[in-house]
C-alpha cells in the first residue's frame, strides 16, 4: 500500500470506517495548489475524514505517494473491500 506523504500524511491512530462506495469521483488539491480529479476510484471505505483505503493504480506501492488515503492496487482493494463494512476499525501505525 502508499500512505501520506510529509505534506498529507495519514493520521495515526485507529478509526471506524463511516463511509463506504464502490467507485466516486475524488478530487482536491495537491501539494503544489493544482486541482485533481479522478473519476472511477474503486473500492472506498472512509476512515478518517477524508482518509480512505480504495483502489489506485501506481506504478509502485509500499511508501509514501497520497494526499493521507491508503492507496492500493485494485484487485488488493477489491479483496479488501467486504471486509470493511460501517464501524470496521483501521489502524494506521507510524
């Protein structure tokens, strides 16, 4: 998986799943103050405000690469997804 990087990390500590989707449209802004949007992000479970484990597509995994989300590939994701209904509790360590 990726995590946050220094500019966005993701918060330690343990949260309840709150929101879930199969696939949405996310967007924001990056480090630099441009805009993104990226349509078609599967497998969504919200953890942390705007935290979330879903689906993206890098072309490596394993350090630091998003805005604070936990991004992994998208068979990961979708394997992950089931098991992580409202009120599953997600732990990110330091």
């Amino acid at each position: 998986v990726n995590t946050g990087i220094p500019y966005s990390p993701t918060a330690v500590g343990t949260y309840p799943v709150y929101l879930r989707y199969t696939t949405q449209t996310m967007s924001g802004t990056n480090p630099d103050g441009s805009h993104y949007s990226d349509p078609g992000i599967p497998w969504v479970s919200y953890f942390n405000g705007g935290d979330a484990l879903h689906g993206f597509i890098r072309s490596s995994y394993g350090y630091p690469q998003s805005l604070g989300c936990v991004e992994m590939p998208f068979a990961s994701a979708a394997t992950l997804w089931p098991h992580t209904p409202i009120g599953t509790l997600v732990t990110v360590r330091a």
